[in-house]
C-alpha cells in the first residue's frame, strides 16, 4: 500500500484518455489498496476540465456527462479529501510567493504538504505527490516531496 496526493493535472488522465492515463489508472488497482488525497479544490478543477474539453469538441457533450458522473461517484469513495484549511491557505500564499505558482496549484502543494505531515507524524511513510504540472513539480522537489509526473509513464 502507497500513499498518493494527487494533484487536478494528474487525477483528470484517470477520466480522460491522455499521455499517462494507464500509468494513473493503475494507481487505483484495487490489489494495491493505495490511499489517494486529492484536496477539496481538486472536484472543481477536474469538472471545470472536463467541461471545457466537451465544449471544445475533443470529447462529447454525451461522453463528458457520463464522465463527470463518473467523477462524482469516484468523489465519494476513492478519495480522501483534503479540506482547505486557513493553515492551509496561508502556507499557499507563502508558496505562490517564493515558487511564483498560480493560486490553486500553491493550495495543491500546500495540502500535499499537509497530509505529509500528518504521515510522518503518526510514523508513516511520506506521501508521493502526484503532478503533471512542471512548474508544480519543481516546487514540490524543492519542499522535499517525492514526485512522479504521470507525463513520464507513457
């Protein structure tokens, strides 16, 4: 069993056919028992995403309902969702200003950060962050975090 914080330009290849899909649907391999964070901005990335594929015609408006659907369903059972906190958003403002991230990429490292703490200190093993998002991913070396960009599975 790992331990998994995926970020929103990760978690959408599990709904939406891209470069390291299959890399990202095997983290959910239910032999594996993985736990997966996402934080509470991630439901409003990963539809928004979706939306914007459908409208601009790479996926159907038909496709894009069922996967959202699909999403919602996954939202309620797959996922240990990470609330944004005033710690949390605070260590994001901090981020955004040393890293220059946008604002919710800084709240995803923030409470990617959050729940590593939270394992070390009940003596577990450090989360991986999970990212597509190079800029993102420099920052999250650079906070100490093990990485690994889904864009790199092909």
């Amino acid at each position: 069993m790992a331990r998994y914080f995926i970020d929103s330009s990760a978690l959408v290849k599990r709904y939406i056919s891209e470069t390291g899909s299959a890399w990202v649907l095997g983290l959910f391999d239910p032999t594996l028992n993985n736990e997966v964070f996402i934080a509470a901005i991630t439901g409003v990335e990963i539809i928004a995403a979706i939306t914007r594929r459908s409208r601009s015609g790479s996926i159907s408006i038909t496709d894009a309902t069922i996967i959202r659907n699909q999403f919602r369903s996954d939202l309620q059972k797959d996922y240990q969702i990470i609330e944004i906190t005033e710690n949390v958003i605070n260590y994001g403002m901090a981020l955004s200003e040393i890293y220059g991230l946008r604002g919710y990429d800084a709240i995803q490292l923030a409470a990617g950060r959050a729940v590593n703490t939270l394992c070390i200190a009940n003596g577990l093993p450090s989360i991986t962050f999970v990212s597509a998002d190079n800029e993102l991913n420099t920052a999250v070396v650079n906070e100490g975090l093990k990485i690994e960009n889904p864009n790199n599975h092909p």
